[in-house]
C-alpha cells in the first residue's frame, strides 16, 4: 500500500507533458506484453489444419512455446517460418530492433543499447527489413497516381572494391550525366496514401525496367501523372491507364501535379543522407522501409510494431543468414 501510495506521489508531481509521455511507454509496453504472450497458432503450419486443438509442449531455452498439432501429430514453435524463427534472440530483443529501425536509429545506437555485436543487430535488421520489403509488394495503386525517378550515387559500402580506387564520402561520379554509377529510384503515391518505392536500375531506366517494377501495382485504368520520360509508355499501354504528361510547371493545378511525389524524393534523399550512404545491393530494403513510414507516419509507434508483428507473423518471411546477403538484392537487377 505504501508503495503504491509513493508511485502516486511521484506521477502526481509530474507536469502533464511527462505525465503523457509516461502514460505512452506504459501502454506501449503492455501492448508489446501482450503480442508476446498472444502466440497461440491459428493453423497448424504442416497440415493447415485450422479446427485442431494445439496443446502446449514446453519451450525452448529461448523461451519460445512450443506447440501439439492434434490432427498431424507435429510439434513446432509459436513463430514458425516467421522473422524470428531458429534466432536465439528473445522476442524483446527483435522488438527493440523494429523500433529503431522505423525510428530510423543507426544499428550501432541498437548494437549498444541492446549490449549486442555489430554483426547481429545488422542481421536482425536486414532479416526485418527483407520481411518488409516482401508486405510492400501487396500494396496497390489506383486512381490519381504519381511516378518520378530520382538519383543516387551508387554505393559499395562494406565490398572491397579491386575494378577501381576507393571513392571517399561526397565525391561525385567518375562519368557524367545519367552513367551506370547512378542508381535509379523511382517513386509511386497515389491520393489515398500509399507510397511504393522501387529501384528500377542503374543509369537511365528503360521501358522494361519500368514495366517490371510497378506493373503490379499499378491498377488498370488509372490515370498516371508523370514528367515527359518517355520509360512509363510501356507500363501505361500494359495496365490501359490514362497518361497525363506535366511538360511545364504551367500543365499542373491543383488536382493534375506531381508535387507529392517529388516531396518524397527531398524527403527520401534527406534520410538516405543521415544514413551517411546505403550499400546499393540493399537500397530496396530501405526504401521499402522509407515507403512503409511515409505510409504509417500518423501510427503511433506501438501501433506500427502491432501491425508489423501480426502482418510479418501471417506469412512465411523466414529467411537464413546466409540468404540475407544474396536474396533481393539489386546486383540482380
């Protein structure tokens, strides 16, 4: 009683911004209990079965349930072929990750924080991120949609380079003009709020490139608002869509512009700066990352790391180590 009188005493003394603010980690951190207590599988990951009775099995030494398929007869584990699937990591330890990851936090600042090497909050990382970017592929556009490509310099960061010297943070490109040094990110929003964001190629971006990427996002029948690049031509006559082609800053009013799109390149290329450069190879990761918060940015963060976790924990995202360093990358593209 004594002590519940002194924590009284010690939020009433509080000012009502830090009295709010005390209340958010408090509600934060009761959802967060609650999807790690909420594990219990709705189908059973072998048979599909989704009426059988899953028994409880003990746990792991991680901490991990594991459960009894009643019609299969099979074990496994709460998070089956999630993210956080075979990781020794407890399940606090990946939300720390999703945090800082959305909150955009380097992986050093979550490296220390979290009392952990390097090497695995990277991991963590990029095995979320590649969870992402996979979520981002169900997002359609319709109606009134935006596109524009804008440029970075390619990065090798973290690849010993033996093909030419070292080039030292904010060097331009050795060639000139729009060379394959230049990494191509183009940007698609419509007026609902979604946002895809896509490495397209390197150098100029061709009619297949464009075609490739965001045929299957793009409705049929929707009206694209593009500059005069001549690469959507393809994609247009493919989905049916309407072209609408700004020439001149006198083609745009207030309904036909591009100038959402082109806020999210100056906010794209603001955060990809604080980054201090993104290996090439992974630039989809994170703009799949950089689109997901442009399009949750009126979520509270428990909010997002609730969608997340339930939306990432529906579907097969599981992915090794050793495939985080070679699966959708854009050397491939």
């Amino acid at each position: 009683m004594e002590l519940t009188t002194k924590y009284a005493d010690v939020f009433n003394s509080l000012s009502k911004s830090e009295s709010n603010k005390l209340e958010k980690i408090i509600i934060d951190i009761c959802k967060q209990r609650m999807l790690l207590t909420n594990d219990r599988p709705s189908f059973c990951p072998l048979c599909g079965c989704t009426e059988a009775k899953f028994i409880k099995r003990g746990k792991l030494p991680n901490g991990k349930q594991r459960y009894f398929c009643s019609s299969c007869s099979t074990r496994f584990v709460c998070d089956v072929h999630s993210i956080s699937y075979k990781s020794n990591q407890p399940m606090e330890v990946w939300f720390k990750v999703i945090e800082d990851t959305i909150q955009l936090k380097s992986i050093k600042y979550t490296a220390k924080e979290l009392d952990l090497t390097d090497i695995t909050i990277f991991r963590l990382r990029h095995k979320f991120l590649h969870a992402l970017e996979i979520l981002m592929q169900e997002i359609d556009l319709e109606n009134l949609i935006e596109m524009d490509e804008t440029y970075v310099l390619e990065s090798n960061k973290g690849t010993k380079q033996e093909t030419r010297l070292p080039r030292k943070r904010g060097e331009t490109a050795l060639e000139r003009g729009l060379s394959l040094q230049q990494i191509c990110c183009t940007f698609a929003c419509d007026r609902s709020g979604n946002v895809i964001a896509k490495c397209t190629g390197r150098g100029l971006t061709t009619q297949d490139m464009m075609n490739r990427s965001f045929a299957p996002h793009v409705s049929s029948r929707s009206i694209l608002i593009t500059d005069k690049g001549k690469s959507y031509r393809k994609l247009v006559e493919r989905q049916r869509a309407h072209w609408h082609i700004i020439e001149h800053v006198t083609d745009m009013d207030e309904v036909i512009h591009i100038n959402t799109v082109n806020q999210l390149h100056d906010w794209f290329k603001r955060i990809y700066k604080s980054y201090r450069g993104v290996a090439s190879k992974y630039i989809n990761r994170y703009l799949a990352l950089f689109s997901f918060i442009k399009r949750c940015k009126a979520l509270e963060i428990s909010e997002i790391k609730s969608l997340l976790y339930s939306r990432i924990k529906e579907r097969q995202t599981y992915v090794t180590n050793k495939q985080v360093y070679s699966e959708h990358l854009v050397t491939a593209i």
